[in-house]
C-alpha cells in the first residue's frame, strides 16, 4: 500500500467503516512509516476542531454588511452602470453570503495558528537531509527460534534500538559495546510484522514473523511488505526485509515449494537480492 492510497483511507478508517483487509494492511503501513502516522494524528486532530466549530456562534458585523453595500453602490454608479446588472446584483449576494463563510474560515484558521504549524493533509511537505544523521556499520543479527527471532547486536558504539509491532507495541533498548541480546514472538495463528529501527539508520528493518497455521494466500499483488507477509504465512519462513521500497507496489504468483526460489521468481527482473541466511528469508535492495 502506498502512501497516497493510505492517505485515501484517512476518512473510512476514522468513520470505522474502512473494510477489514483494506484496514489491517493500512494499520500495517502506518506501524512501517512514522511520518505517515503523524499525518494521520494530524488528520484527526483537525475533524475534532472542525467538529468544535459547530457549536460555535460565529455572528455576522451587519454594520459591516452596510458598508460593503454602500461600496458596491458607490462603485456601480463611478463606472456610469457599465457593468451588466446581472452581473452587479451576483456581486452584490456574492459579498453578503460571503461574510458568514469568511467568519467561518477565519475561526478555523485562527484554531490552527494556535495549535502550531502540522503536516499537510494533502500529502508530507519537502523533506531536507539530514546530514548530521550517524551511521551505523554493525548490523543486527537474526536467527530463527520456535515462535520468534533472535536478535543479536553487537556495536562498538551505543545505538537505541526501537521496536514496533506485536502485543507489546513500542519497546526501546540503549546498546551499547557489551551488547544485546533479544527475542521477538509470533503466538498468533497469522503472520506478525516488527519494525526493528537502529536510530540513524536508514531505511529500518521490517521482520516478518510467521504464525503457527500455515496458509495459502489468494493475494497476489501488493507492497514487498505483503509479499513478505504472504511468504511467510505460506512457507513457515522468517522474513527480513531492508528496503528503500518496501512499499513499492509489485504483483506476484508463488509456484515453487521452496521459500527461496519462490521468492526469487516472484521478485525476477525486479532491483531486489533474495538470500537465506541461518534459516532466514532476507529481502534487500540489489
């Protein structure tokens, strides 16, 4: 799922009404991209100002209404009646009906420049690099046990370790050189994905962990995040994916039995380097 057809479902999934795939995959791409999340608090921070604003009495300066007739009058007798009259008698309602909806749009937006400036709805702004960002050379290693990953990590400098998804949501670890140790757990039938984010690096790791029932997917197009999903679910495999596109959208068919070669068929012709490793699945870019 893209970011744009994320931002497509902002309405339905705030009104409930988004359909059970379409959120589970959604609340997937918003547990993946941070920035994507904070547009979507955003989204719902501005319904509920909006909201308010209907029990606001906003009531309308009829001095003022006065005065802008008076204009318009003044304005049409200058120009010697040389504007068509119905073209003068619109201008003239247009200005009265226009004072309510200015009054309105001037109560939202001065609710806005007292909460702060916030991303756009329409879609995230310029982004500047960061060039100060550090870079992390060590990389976490993953193992598979019954039920979950290892992770292994092993810096030479200190690194927060960040890790989102499963039942405990967010969990973040300070490392440094005597290293990490530590186990994430899948105890649903289902597929589970964590984001494993080592601050500074980029992009982060997203790690699929399978379910204890097996399954065949009907779903066969999608993110590379799904993919992974549906491997997993599919050949029992951990999946690893570190990708600068991982919500790239891509379609795919699964004919081999083994995970590997799957993988790679389904990924042919694309940028994209399949490899097992300890008995896991990774995904990177080629």
């Amino acid at each position: 799922m893209t970011n744009e057809k994320a931002r497509e479902y902002f309405s339905a999934y705030s009104e409930g009404t988004l359909d059970a795939g379409l959120a589970q995959s959604f609340e997937a791409k918003m547990k993946a991209d941070v920035n994507l999340r904070d547009e979507y608090a955003q989204f719902e921070t501005t319904l509920k100002e909006l909201e308010s604003l209907r029990f606001e009495q906003i009531e309308v300066p009829f001095e003022l209404n006065d005065r802008i007739s008076a204009a318009i009058d003044k304005s049409i007798y200058d120009k010697k009646r040389s504007a068509q009259p119905g073209w003068s008698l619109w201008l003239r309602n247009l200005a009265f009906g226009g004072l309510a909806c200015a009054a309105v749009f001037g109560a939202y937006l001065s609710i806005n420049m007292a909460s702060g400036p916030g991303p756009s709805l329409g879609g995230p702004g310029p982004v500047s690099p960061d060039i100060n960002r550090p870079k992390t050379i060590e990389q976490i290693e993953y193992s598979p046990t019954p039920g979950g990953v290892k992770m292994n990590y092993q810096p030479t400098d200190k690194h927060t370790v960040v890790i989102r998804g499963g039942s405990e949501g967010e969990q973040t670890y300070e490392v440094d050189s005597n290293g990490w140790i530590n186990e994430i757990k899948n105890d649903q039938p289902s597929a589970a994905m964590f984001i494993v984010e080592v601050k500074g690096e980029i992009p982060p790791t997203i790690v699929i962990v399978p379910g204890s029932t097996r399954k065949d997917s009907s779903d066969n197009q999608g993110s590379l995040t799904e993919l992974a999903m549906v491997i997993a679910d599919k050949y029992g495999v951990s999946v690893v994916v570190k990708s600068q596109q991982a919500e790239s959208e891509m379609s795919w068919t699964l004919t081999e039995d083994d995970a590997r070669k799957a993988t790679q068929g389904a990924l042919q012709n694309m940028p994209f380097v399949v490899d097992i490793r300890k008995g896991i699945l990774y995904i990177g870019d080629n």
